[in-house]
C-alpha cells in the first residue's frame, strides 16, 4: 500500500473557481436515501452522493472530504487491491444516527475526472474551493439545521481551511497530518532514498518551500517523476500551509481524531493539532488504523483492511463523531 501523502498529484488535476453553483435534486421526505448531488463549476462537475437519514425535521449535515491521491468519495483508491468502503461506511453510520452527509470525488478523481484540467493548472487552493462551495449550499438547504466538515487523511488540512472560510459549524479531523507537508515527505521519503539522493530531495524541497522551483536542470533522473515541472507548481501552493497553524485559527467545535495503529500519519501529527487548537477535543481510539478499522500495529498485517469491504469502520468512531455533531449548534 501507499503511504504517501504525495500520491495522487498525478491524477488530481484541473482548476476550480471559487464561484461555484451547487446542484442538489430534492430527495423524497420520511426516508433514508441517498441522492446525488453536483457542484458545478467553471471546468466541469464535481459528483458527489447526499446520503440523508429519515426525518420530518432538519438533521445535521457533515461534509466528507477524502484523503490524498485518486481516493474516491467512498474512501477507495485505484493504487490499491479491493475496496474498504471506509467514508461510504462513515456515511452509513451517521445516518443512523440522524445525521446526513455529503461525500464526493474530488476535481480530476472518479465521477469528477471531467473537471480535470491540465497538471500545471492546479493548486491546493482549488481543492479547498471546492469545499467550500459545498458548506455553502448545504448551508443554503433548509433540510440541515448544522453543518460540519470531517476531513480525512489529506482532506484534513482542505476541511479545516474550507471550514474556517466558509463558515461551518464544527469540524473533525479524521488522520490528518499535523506538520507542514514538505517534512512529511522528508519523512517518507528518507528511508526509500540513498543518503547523497536523500540530500538532493531535501535540497529541492526547500526550494520549493521557499517558492523557487528548482530548474529542470538540476533534478536527478531518479527524481524526475517527483519533481516533475508540471506538479511544482501545485507544490508551492501545498508547502504554504502548515496544519497546526492553520488549526488555530478555527473558532468553532473541533474534534481531532487519531487511531493508535495508523501507519500512515503518526500519533505525533495528532498531537501537533491538538496543541495548535487547544479548544478542541483530541480523541485517540485504540486499534484503528488510517482507513478506520480495527486493524493491528504491523504493517503486513494491515493489508485487509485496506482491501475488505466487509470489515466495518470502528463503530466507536461513529459514536463519537455522531454525539461531536449532534451537539453542535448553528452559527447565527
């Protein structure tokens, strides 16, 4: 499996507006459904599924937002044997517990790959964008009295930006990382390089974080694919955020979660939000791993969990995201 907070930026392509117009069908009252909803924007349509519980009177609403890569609204990813359903399994336990969702592929993934644009064109601000947009029609819908943003893995970081700009009611970080993304990819990348190319990746990175792409002519061959000129841009746009700073400048209910078997990002990430936001709530959950399952420490034995649908999402995971959400109250 792939660990790297850096893996979709291949596929992930194409520019967004921030003058988006959701579109969301009217769903049949007194029924759990789901519905499909479409946020349009100037480059094409980004697909998601409302999934709304049964109720007469207005229900919270949580916007999903999926990790990094080609990961789907579902939580699933093409780099990755079987689905594990994890954010469709989210959905599905919210709304059980009264409370609709909102999950969705993102620009250039799945259903939403015709609002792909050319690599060179994207940056990370797109993708927070386009968040936004969908809290400000849910906001719009009478149907939810709340509205909140669970940001997975990656979609961490673009949940609690969209969050803040946007206006939501609550926020959850589910995996996200804690430290800017240039020293997560020092961290990955460290054990996969040789020490001379360990130190040209660091070289570059810097370069980039400064906001000076390096030249063509001075990535090695071995490099090439990461450093690519097309992705550098986006690059420069996702080393200006560091997460813990942008945490603090929440001022709304937070509730930062961290599973204990995670192999992806690290319980000191999780700790890196809490101590940036202090007023939220930092809820370790023992045996989860990045995917939100029970799953052990070893990284070889976490293989079906990332590939079994019938392995459910952690139910004390719904339970306490359902009770963050179902406490929180509408910003007047």
């Amino acid at each position: 499996m792939n660990n790297s907070i850096y893996a979709g930026m291949a596929v992930a392509l194409a520019v967004a507006s921030s003058d988006c117009v959701a579109q969301t069908a009217a769903p049949a009252r007194g029924t759990s459904m789901e519905e499909a909803s479409t946020l349009v924007t100037p480059t094409g349509s980004i697909y998601g599924t409302l999934e709304l519980p049964s109720s007469a009177k207005p229900v919270p609403v949580v916007l999903i937002i999926a990790g990094s890569g080609p990961t789907d609204r579902n939580g699933n990813s093409p780099m990755l044997p079987g689905s594990n359903n994890s954010l469709k399994m989210l959905a599905d336990g919210l709304a059980a517990h009264g409370i609709a969702s909102l999950r969705y592929d993102k620009r250039g993934i799945a259903a939403s790959r015709g609002a792909a644009g050319k690599e060179e064109d994207l940056r990370f601000d797109h993708y927070v964008s386009d968040a936004e947009g969908w809290i400000k029609q849910l906001r719009a819908d009478k149907r939810f009295s709340t509205v909140s943003v669970a940001g997975h893995s990656e979609g961490s970081l673009i949940g609690m930006i969209a969050a803040r700009d946007a206006d939501a009611d609550g926020y959850i970080s589910l995996e996200g990382a804690g430290r800017k993304p240039s020293a997560i990819l020092v961290e990955q990348l460290t054990p996969q390089l040789p020490p001379d190319m360990m130190a040209t990746s660091k070289h570059l990175l810097d370069l980039i974080e400064a906001g000076a792409p390096p030249d063509t002519t001075t990535v090695p061959p071995m490099l090439a694919m990461l450093f690519r000129p097309s992705v550098r841009p986006y690059m420069v746009s996702w080393f200006r955020y560091d997460p813990a700073v942008e945490i603090s400048k929440l001022k709304i209910p937070a509730l930062i979660v961290q599973g204990t078997t995670d192999i992806q990002t690290s319980m000191t990430d999780a700790k890196a939000l809490a101590a940036g936001y202090p007023a939220g709530r930092f809820l370790t959950i023992e045996g989860m791993n990045h995917v939100l399952k029970n799953a052990p420490p070893g990284r070889a034995e976490q293989g079906p969990a990332y590939s079994d649908p019938n392995i459910p999402v952690v139910p004390k995971l719904i339970d306490e995201m359902s009770s963050f959400v179902n406490g929180l109250k509408r910003k007047s």
